[in-house]
C-alpha cells in the first residue's frame, strides 16, 4: 500500500462492532453496534462512566480481545477473521498501548522495558536499542534508561511506558485511563508527552478518560454510554487544554 | 532477555521454592544414575575376577537324572538341589582320563561337622574336604606349609576367626567334631570375589574329611583345563568320562565362563529393575514440576498478560514456561547426577571395587530429566500461552 493511499485512509475504521460478555441469563451487551473511524495523527478522548464500554471498545481496538461481531480494518486491513498469531504481530508493533497501571515488568530494567515489543518483534538488538534510547529521550526520561522500575516515580514509569509504546514506531497509540493512577502535576506531564508525540510524529492517540479535564487535552471527544456512542464532537479551539501552557502558566 | 535468562531469573527469585520442586527430580535421577553405575561398576569387577581366576575352571556338579538342566554348581548346589552321586572316584576317573586338555582335577566336599578349638566347639568356619590340586585350581598361594594330607589348612580369614591375635598359627590344633588335627597349612588372602568363599573356610584332606561325616559323595568336581582355549575341549573330555560312569547323566559339566554369563546377566536384570523403580520417582518428581510451574502460571498472570500486549506470540509464552521448567529439571537432574557420583565413589571404596559414574547413566538421566520438564511443562505453559492478553491483564 502507497504512502499516498495510507495517508488518505482511517488508521481505524469499525462498523457494527458488538461485544458480548456471558451466556444467557448472564449476558451482558458491553458493545452494542458501534462505527467509528479514526483518522491518521487524530488525538482523540473516549469518556463514559464506568460500565459504559469504553475499556472494552479500547481492547478490542487494541487487539487485547476478539469482537462478538462487526468488522475492523486497521489502515485498509480487514482484521475480522485474522488468526490470533497474526493478532499478536499487530499488538505492540503497530498498535501500541498505555495502562492506567502502566504495566512495566518489574524484574527489567527500564530500558529493557523499553525493548521488549522490539524483541517480540525480532528486531537486531542493535537497531532495537538504539530505537529504545531515541524513544525514552523524547519523552524525557533518558538519564533513566538504567534504572528499575521500581526506582521510578510514577510518573516517570508512565513515561517508560509511553516511551514502551512508541518505540516500535506503532501507527496508533492506545492509552486506557493513562493518567488515573498519577498525582495531578505528573498526569499532566504525561498529557503533555502525548500532545508532544501527535504534534511533532503525528502519531494517532486514543485515550480512555473519564475525566473531563483529561478529555479536554483532546482535539475530538466520544462520549459513550451503555455500550452506545451518544456524542461525538470536536473540542472547540478555545476549549482544548495544552498541557505544557499549564505548566508554563 | 532469551527464554532461558528469562527462566534462570524467575528460579533464582523463588529459590526456596525451586529446589524443593527439583527435590523430586534430584532424588530420582541421583537414584537411577547411582544404581546403574553401581551396578555397571560391579559387573565389569565380577568380569575382571572371572578372567583373572576361573577362565579356565570346568566344575562338575549333581543334577536330576537326565533333567539336563544347565544350573550353575554354585547356585544348585544349595540344599534343596539335586542330591549328589558323585565321588571321590570319578575325580579320580578324570583325572586318569588320557587327555591333554585336562591339567588339574580336585574333588570338593562339604563336611557338615563343627569347627572350633576344643572339642565338640564350633566357630561357625566352614570345612570342606579337598584334594591337594585344589588351591593350584582356585589360584589361592600358600602363606606357610602345605596340603600334605596329616593336617588341616586354614584359609585366611578362617586362621583370624579361630586364633585371633595369632601370626602363625601352624602347628595348633583345631577339632573337627570331636577329632583333633594340626594346622599345616595357612593359605594367602586370596583377592577377588572368587577366593571369597576359600578365605572363611577350613580345608581337610577329602578322604579324611568323608569318613569323619560318614559321607561317600561330594558336592562338586573342579577341573582345571590347560589354558583359556582348551576350555571346551576339556569340558567335552570330562563329559565322555562321567557319562561312561554315570549313564543317567545325574551331573552337569559346567564351564566358569557360563556362570560369568549367569552373574553378569543376573547383575544387570537386577540393575535394571531396581533402576526402573527408581525412574518411577523421576516421574513423581515431573509431575512435581508440573504442580509447581501449574501454580507459577497463575500467579504470573499480569505478566503474561503484558508480555502478549507486547506483542508476544502463543509460540512466545509457550517457550518461555517450558524452558522454565526444562532449566528446573535439568538443574535438579545435575545436582542429583553429582550427588550420585559422590555416593557411588564412597559405596564402592567401601565395597572395595572401582567406583565412578558410567558415562550413559549421566547421559540417560541429563536427557530423561530434560524430558520430564519438558513433558511436564507443557501443559502449565499451554496454558499460559492461550490466555487471551485482556483476561490475563484483568487479573491485579
């Protein structure tokens, strides 16, 4: 496929996505039908309650789970019926994720954190760290790059982790609730490494929220409830947050 | 970060718990390598004994008439056997037997009477009569005097049991029964499994020995053929001789060669078995493995879970937790196979043969507990290695 056809394309396009947890009394509809698509180098905020099926929306964005139906296409690519070692080839390579609990391997060091998508991916160790090095620079945590996990303060894990996710050079960024286990000052620096990241890459993100201020650093929001989208709507110019004027200010 | 430094790390965190999930392992390779070198160790000692001493043995000993049976004189031997029709006069018959092959002939008896130092005692040394060729046959040297036919010899063992503290113990007196005979003889401790038995005993003149217990047959003719290579032929020879004096064929003529072949054979089946029970506590010792790397996965969950968000393959997880288990049983497989090499060397100092480890054991069980982590770390890691990433991560 053509840079130029890419760059016309979703990154992400669903329709009828359904999700359904149990089986009969217990049956819980978490997705119920939802279309979405997703152009390249958006920044895009999920909100919803809990229960609303915005975590479930994110992780069979992300691969994590299979849909009970609808289809999905990954920039062109038709992943409804892909084979689950196919699944685990996009996962962590060309969609990336963030967790609120951020999820770094403990017994690793961050760098080594940093590398493993890489190494799944059979990346040369060469390229793989030098990639890794590059990756924890941007987000700034580079001096870290040797500590482990557990020397890092939370904020600075969830830079591991972001710096974790884009490192591959992923084509989508999935952030579940990125912000959620942070104090105010380093959630908002992570909102500001994403801003950075789809500014100066044009990397597309989407991040699960449920906090509207978090939802504001977007450029576009979907609200969602029972399972359904019920508002989808661009922040206004005057409305978006940017992190790094509010630190500044 | 390879599968296996992966492994090495997650044992060496739960240490306590690692070694005693290789305890089984230890425990079954240490006793599979230890009972088959052992039992290697002592089929190649019995092997050396044999062709340094009863290569060239022909024994003649009682059988059923006509049975044919090829049992060994020593062990048909035993009460219970076929009663004895063999005598004094068919040594002598062999013996006389013009064939070149044939170089020694001692008629052996057992005299079923009490041994000691006064009269009518017993010291629990064993008597046999013998002709004056039997110590030329059984390879036993004489320390001091000889079989002259007046008195008794002693073998080694049998001097130090009788008169303890004594150096020379020639010209006593023992009582058989209630005979007195003077000590005339003191054989040399012989060495090998084959002088084992003449060490312990006493030895009369077989004439003398016979009237004393009212016996006219004896338990066993040797025969000593002139070298290795006329074996056969002078088993053939004392066959023809004693099937023309005993028609019913109420004898076996057996060579030593055969009993090796029955020692070796039996040492082996034993070893076998006893190595096959052992193999048995291997797999207590897999499964074991299979409890613990079961537990290992569950609690590992979180981090399978964000292994696969990272793009880890089925194939990926898969590998990682059998090579845990793999490196589990293979370090468990090493400390047995040492532990085993050092009970082995102390066994067989004790036992006074060479010791050491049989090269195939070592192999055998490294290669069978490699398959036993394997074998069981398949099924803990399958499971891991199908969790879908978002159950695995859900549970904290």
């Amino acid at each position: 496929m053509s840079q130029a056809l890419q760059a016309s394309e979703p990154v992400i396009a669903v329709t009828g996505l359904t999700k359904i947890y149990g089986q009969g009394e217990a049956q819980v509809t978490a997705l119920d039908g939802v279309g979405l698509e997703i152009p390249r180098g958006q920044m895009m905020a999920l909100m919803g309650p809990s229960g609303s099926g915005k975590s479930t929306l994110m992780q069979v964005l992300g691969l994590l789970d299979r849909p009970t139906s609808g289809t999905y296409r990954l920039n062109g690519q038709d992943l409804s019926r892909v084979s689950s070692r196919a699944m685990a080839e996009l996962r962590g390579r060309r969609i990336a994720f963030v967790f609120q609990s951020i999820h770094l391997l403990p017994r690793l060091s961050a760098l080594h954190n940093v590398e493993l998508p890489m190494i799944y991916a059979r990346m040369p160790s060469a390229e793989r760290r030098q990639r890794a090095l590059d990756a924890l620079g941007r987000v700034g945590v580079g001096a870290l790059a040797h500590r482990m996990p557990n020397q890092l303060s939370g904020g600075q894990a969830q830079r591991v982790a972001i710096a974790r996710a884009v490192a591959p050079g992923p084509d989508l960024l999935l952030a579940d609730e990125p912000t959620g286990a942070l104090d105010r000052a380093s959630g908002r620096e992570v909102l500001g490494v994403f801003q950075t990241l789809n500014e100066s890459m044009g990397l597309t993100i989407v991040m699960v929220t449920h906090d509207p201020l978090v939802g504001r650093h977007a450029e576009r929001i979907i609200e969602m409830e029972d399972g359904h989208f019920i508002r989808d709507y661009a922040v206004a110019d005057g409305e978006r947050l940017f992190a790094h004027q509010e630190v500044s200010a | 970060m390879n599968a296996f430094a992966i492994a090495l790390d997650s044992i060496w965190r739960h240490r306590l718990r690692s070694v005693l999930t290789a305890l089984g392992v230890v425990i079954g390779v240490f006793a599979v390598v230890t009972l088959t070198s052992l039992g290697a160790s002592v089929r190649s000692y019995v092997q050396g004994q044999f062709a340094h001493v009863g290569a060239t043995i022909v024994t003649v000993s009682p059988a059923n008439p006509g049975s044919g049976a090829k049992k060994h004189p020593r062990f048909a031997g035993a009460p219970g056997g076929a009663p004895s029709t063999l005598t004094v006069a068919d040594a002598q018959a062999i013996a006389a037997a013009p064939h070149a092959h044939i170089q020694r002939v001692s008629a052996v008896a057992d005299i079923p009477l009490t041994l000691g130092t006064t009269p009518g005692a017993s010291s629990g040394v064993a008597v046999s009569g013998v002709q004056a060729p039997f110590f030329k046959i059984e390879q036993i040297p004489f320390l001091h005097g000889r079989f002259d036919g007046s008195g008794v010899v002693l073998g080694y063992g049998a001097a130090h049991t009788l008169f303890p503290g004594v150096a020379n113990a020639m010209g006593r007196t023992v009582y058989v029964g209630t005979h007195s005979f003077t000590v005339v003889g003191l054989l040399k401790k012989g060495s090998g499994i084959a002088a084992l038995q003449s060490n312990r005993e006493v030895f009369l003149p077989i004439g003398t020995g016979l009237k004393l217990a009212g016996l006219s047959t004896v338990a066993e003719i040797v025969v000593q053929a002139n070298s290795t290579q006329n074996v056969n032929a002078a088993a053939t020879a004392v066959t023809q001789v004693m099937t023309a004096r005993h028609p019913s064929k109420n004898f076996t003529v057996t060579k030593e060669s055969q009993l090796l072949n029955t020692v070796t054979s039996t040492v082996s089946t034993i070893t076998t078995f006893l190595a096959g029970l052992a193999a048995i506590s291997l797999l207590v010792g897999g499964i074991g493995i299979m409890n613990i790397m079961l537990v290992t996965v569950t609690e590992r969950f979180r981090e399978i879970g964000i292994r696969k968000a990272m793009g880890a393959r089925d194939g990926d997880i898969l590998v990682q937790f059998v090579a845990e288990s793999v490196l589990l049983a293979l370090l468990g497989g090493a400390v047995g196979v040492g532990l085993s090499a050092i009970a082995s060397s102390i066994v067989a100092h004790l036992a006074g043969f060479p010791g050491g480890l049989t090269v195939s054991a070592v192999v055998l069980a490294l290669v069978f507990s490699i398959l036993v982590g394997g074998v069981f770390g398949v099924l803990p890691a399958m499971r891991a290695a199908r969790l879908m990433p978002v159950d695995a991560l859900r549970t904290e």
